[in-house]
C-alpha cells in the first residue's frame, strides 16, 4: 500500500471517527481508536506500518492528537459563538 493511500485513509477515518468527548482526551480512548483504525484499515490492506509511516509517529499517538485537534476546534467554535454574541449597551431593565 502506498504512503498517499494510507495518509489519505487515515485522514478520512479520523475525520469520521474521533468526535467530540465530553471529557479531556485520554490515552485510553486514544488506545482504542487506534485499534479501531488499524481493523478498518487492514481490511482495506493498508498495515500500522503504513499508518504510521504516514503519519509520522506512532498510532495511538497520532489518535490522541487528533482527539486534541477536535477538541481545539469544538472550542474554537464555542469561542466564535461567544463573540457573536452581542450585548446591549443600554438595557431597558
């Protein structure tokens, strides 16, 4: 399996499979993660070499930055929100 096969792979899984959490991200959910990426990617004969070959960095690794990377974002979009929320400078009560 080629590099770009296996980045792209990983990419899109990532983008369909690690959500938002409701807690911090944590090695344990990023352990499994990992486990599930690599049984859908060997089903499509892409191995964990080429995943992290492709990555540049260890699986699970690579699951807990993503679960940081949502987590980011979620907060990114609350921050926005937070900003479009517009106060009125003369209340009438």
């Amino acid at each position: 399996m080629s590099i770009e096969q296996a980045s792209a792979f990983l990419e899109n899984w990532v983008v369909e499979n690690v959500h938002s959490l409701s807690h911090s991200p944590d090695n344990i959910q990023a352990k499994r993660l990992a486990k599930r990426c690599l049984e859908d990617a060997k089903q499509q004969g892409i191995t964990k070499a080429d995943l992290e070959q492709a990555s540049g960095q260890d699986l699970v690794k690579c699951m807990c930055d993503a679960q940081v990377a949502v987590a980011d974002a979620d907060i990114g979009e609350l921050m926005d929100e937070g900003d479009s929320v517009k106060t009125d400078p003369n209340p009438t009560t």
